[in-house]
C-alpha cells in the first residue's frame, strides 16, 4: 500500500472517529437537557416540622436561599420567615440550624452563601426579616437591622474570625446603597457609593480583606483598601455575579463572558478559561479545576479549571411563586459530593435535580 493511500486511510478514519465523537457529545448534551424537566421537591419533609414547632412561613411562603457544603454534600435552605434549615440525606430529613437568629426571606440567590473553603461558615442577608452568620457552622451572631434590610452581602471569608462586610441594601433612596461593617455586623457604615437600581442591571459587592472592597455598577471593578473611603478602577470588565467567591487564595467573579480571578485581593484581575455566560457561582468541587456555574443559558461544569463548559441543565422553570431566573429571584446550588443541583424561589419549595 502507497503511502498516500494510507494517509488518505487515516483521514478517513479520523473524520469517522469525529463523527462517532460528536454524535455521542450530542446524545450526552440531550440526555442532561432532558433532564432538566426532572426537577422534583427536597423541601416537602420540612412542612411537618414547623407544624410540631407552631412556626408559620411568613409572605410569599415556600424557601428562598440554598446553600451547599461541598465537602459533605449537607444541603442547607432558607423556609421564607422561620429561619435556616439543613438536611445530611438531600431531603429526606431536616433540622433547624441557625439557632432562632434568621428570618425573612431571600431575594436574590447572592443573599445566602457559604465560604467554599470552609463550608460550614454561612452569612445568610435577609429581606423583611432578621440576619444572621456562623464562623464556625454551629454559634450564630445576628446583623444589626437597618430598616427593610439586605439584597445580598459579601464576607471576608479570607480572616479566621472575619470582621469586614459588605451588603446591598434593599429599595433604597437613592437606589442601591451600601453599608459597611468592620465589626462583624453590630455596627453599619453607609458608604459614599451607590450601585443605583440594580435589579436586572450589574451590581457587585465584594468584601476581599479587613480593609479591602471591590464594588461595581457597570463601570468596570473599583477597588479601595481604605475601607470605602477612596476607590480606583482596577478592571474594565462587568461582573455579573453580584459577589466574589474566594477559594484556595483566589477571589472569582462572574461576567457575560466568563471567569475574572484574581490572586492579589482585586488588585488585578486576568480572564479565565472559555466563554460561558456566569451569574451565579462558581461553586466548587473537589479542587479548583471542579466547578458550576449558573446563566442565562442554564447550568455549566468544568472539570479542568474553565477550559471547557459542559452545558448540564436548564434553569428550573417557574411553578407557583417567583421565577427561578439566575439573575434575581432564583437561588442555585451544586452538590459535588451526590452529583445534584438544588434551586429556589420565593413561594416555591426547593427543588432538586439529580445529574
């Protein structure tokens, strides 16, 4: 056999072995797509509970804030109005945790969160109700109310016992105040910015160090290290994740393009990996390479830092309350450790889809 007619053998063995490849790629994508009609309630086991203990859900009803400790798979929710509850068998049995310190309801998915390095540190921001945070997963210290309260908030998950916060005030005159806290919330400071009316539009907290914050509103990232006091504009780009996410030494943001990192506290900040859409997350798996991330276009995993995005989900489709927008209303959640996403709403119960 001529050598050309073994190369042209090889190409042809390469074009069909591309072909198999995207075929098998294309039934991949179908089988996860499909089931994100397969959304089915976790929270239905909590309802008899607050029955027993006399607690009634306050307006809209349902949950609205998740959270997931990555390392366990523990999956903790927001029952609008009576606090934080948390089940270690995805649904099956749930307790209350936050010691009678939450109430209110979540918003936005940004208000409740976890620090990804240590899990069991939780800062929940309330709306219409009281808030609350635990450094150590068990002892919680309420915020100090400031009137209708929070959208979200961002922690310096950084320090060992963290002082330093930052939050989004609700429905404010101007729109979109912002206060500050470098005493774990006892005492607010309203800062001179304002991120103006920002439901639907870019807005960002960020609370990197004691006395760092990084803040946007469309204009590119401004940062301070003078506690809110003086900001410069160390990148162009727009986060669309309302708050950083810092693991293993490195602060995350989302954008319509991508991943921002940065591994000096926001004073720059470099592109990462392939284009996915991000307005919530990145939450993290087992290291640095395992994440998901949720947009517009549904829920993405990578598994080699952000190189490439596996379209895994839809986003959960409205049944009764809010919509499951990523953008607002809706809060999401990954557990790596049982391969399952959770999602909420205002009015709904949390929902669950098994990958």
């Amino acid at each position: 056999m001529t050598i050309s007619r073994r190369l042209d053998r090889a190409a042809q063995a390469a074009r069909h072995l591309r072909t198999l490849l995207g075929c098998l790629l294309s039934l991949i994508g179908s089988a996860a797509l499909a089931a994100a009609d397969s959304w089915t309630e976790a929270s239905n086991a909590v309802q008899p509970l607050l029955d027993a203990g006399g607690l009634k859900p306050a307006w809209p009803g349902g949950c609205s804030g998740v959270v997931v400790n990555r390392l366990t798979g523990d999956v903790t929710i927001k029952v609008v109005g009576t606090g934080l509850w948390r089940s270690p068998d995805q649904g099956k049995t749930w307790r209350r945790v936050d010691g009678a310190t939450v109430s209110g309801r979540d918003e936005t998915g940004w208000a409740t969160s976890v620090d990804q390095n240590a899990p069991d540190r939780i800062a929940s921001f309330s709306l219409d109700g009281t808030a609350a945070w635990t450094v150590d997963g068990t002892n919680w210290t309420r915020f100090t109310d400031l009137g209708r309260n929070w959208d979200f908030g961002s922690v310096d998950w950084g320090a060992r016992v963290p002082k330093t916060i930052i939050a989004a005030k609700h429905e404010t005159t101007p729109p979109g105040e912002v206060y500050l806290t470098t005493d774990g919330g006892t005492t607010w400071r309203k800062l001179a910015i304002e991120l103006g009316e920002i439901r639907g539009r870019v807005g960002m907290v960020g609370a990197l160090g004691t006395a760092t914050l990084i803040y946007s509103k469309g204009e590119g990232i401004l940062r301070s290290t003078d506690s809110g006091v003086t900001w410069a504009r160390v990148a162009v780009g727009n986060p669309q994740t309302r708050i950083p996410v810092l693991f293993r030494g490195r602060h995350y943001l989302g954008t319509s393009t991508g991943l921002l990192v940065s591994r000096d506290q926001g004073a720059s900040w470099q592109e990462q990996g392939a284009a996915v859409g991000i307005w919530q997350g990145p939450f993290f798996g087992r290291d640095e390479a395992e994440m998901a991330v949720v947009g517009k276009e549904g829920v993405f995993l990578t598994r080699d830092a952000g190189a490439s995005w596996t379209r895994v989900a839809e986003l959960k489709s409205k049944e009764k309350g809010f919509l499951f927008t990523a953008n607002w209303f809706g809060c999401y959640a990954w557990d790596p450790v049982h391969h399952i996403l959770y999602a909420s709403a205002m009015g709904n119960p949390v929902y669950r889809l098994d990958l």
